[in-house]
C-alpha cells in the first residue's frame, strides 16, 4: 500500500496475522449472540420468519465484517526512525500518526484475554495531547515488551534533551 505522507526511505514492521483471527473471533462471539437473541426476541415476539430473516442479516454483517478485518490488519504497521515512532493504519480512511520520542509520557503494553491465548499484546503510546497517542495491536509479548523498553529509554532521554 501507498502511504502518501509518510517518506519514501521508511522500513515498515508490520504486525502478526494472528491479529485478524483474534478480532474474527471476536466478531464471530459479538455476532453470534445478537443472531441469536433477535432470533429469539423476533420469533417470539411477532413471528418465527422475522426472526430467521434477521439471523440472515447478522450472518451477512458477519461475512462482511470478515473481510474487513483482514483488510484491517494488513493495514496496520509501525516504523522506529531516529527521532520519531510512525504508525500507520487504514483501509479507506489511511492513518499516520508520528509521534516524537521526547512527546511520550508513558508507554503502555496491554492483553486481553483472546490477546493472550493468541500470544499477542498492544503497546500504547501516550503524549501530553491525546491527538497524538497511538497504539500498535497485534504484536508478540516479546516485541512489544522490548519496543516498550525502547520507547521509554529514548523518550526519557529525548525529554532530558528538552
């Protein structure tokens, strides 16, 4: 993918695939819970075909929603440069947040449950403005532990800088 703001000579990490399966998973668990409670609440309420329509409709949601994700996490991506962290992200509407190094207050690296089991964590990246906080999901425990260290390191150092 073209990135139309960030510099030509940027080498970008992408994040893990496992990235799609987690948020797939999650969708499957979101959607199937609203299939079946409309198809309940529908069937009970007025009559059963209201109710398998609907489930139709939150299968297709669920198939959309599908490929979308995937597009979503090939999307995702993050560059360490010398004075600055870029992480892009985006299908339609494409994303780049930079945020310098001195800027960082605290790094953050986060888990939930389905993050875990899968061996993924999210480092966050949070700045005096929150315009500018950004966050990279979909990384292994070891990379964002170690990216965690780093970003702290250099951001203390660059706001001694200051």
């Amino acid at each position: 993918m073209d990135d139309l703001f960030a510099p030509a000579d940027v080498s970008w990490t992408p994040v893990s695939p496992k990235l799609a399966t987690v948020r797939r998973l999650n969708a499957a668990i979101t959607f199937g819970l609203l299939a079946i409670a409309g198809l309940l609440l529908l069937g009970l309420l007025l009559n059963w075909l209201y109710g398998v329509l609907f489930l139709l409709l939150a299968g297709l949601g669920f198939a959309w929603s599908w490929v979308l994700i995937g597009r979503n996490q090939q999307s995702w991506k993050y560059a360490e440069r010398e004075d600055e962290l870029l992480v892009s992200h985006g299908i339609m509407f494409r994303q780049l947040v930079v945020v310098p190094y001195g800027r960082m207050q605290f790094v953050d690296v986060a888990a939930g449950p389905l993050e875990r089991s899968f061996g993924l964590a999210t480092v966050e990246l949070h700045t005096a403005t929150p315009a500018t906080d950004a966050k990279i999901p979909g990384l292994h425990p070891d990379e964002a532990a170690r990216l965690r260290d780093r970003l702290s390191a250099l951001g203390q150092a660059q706001a001694w800088g200051l």
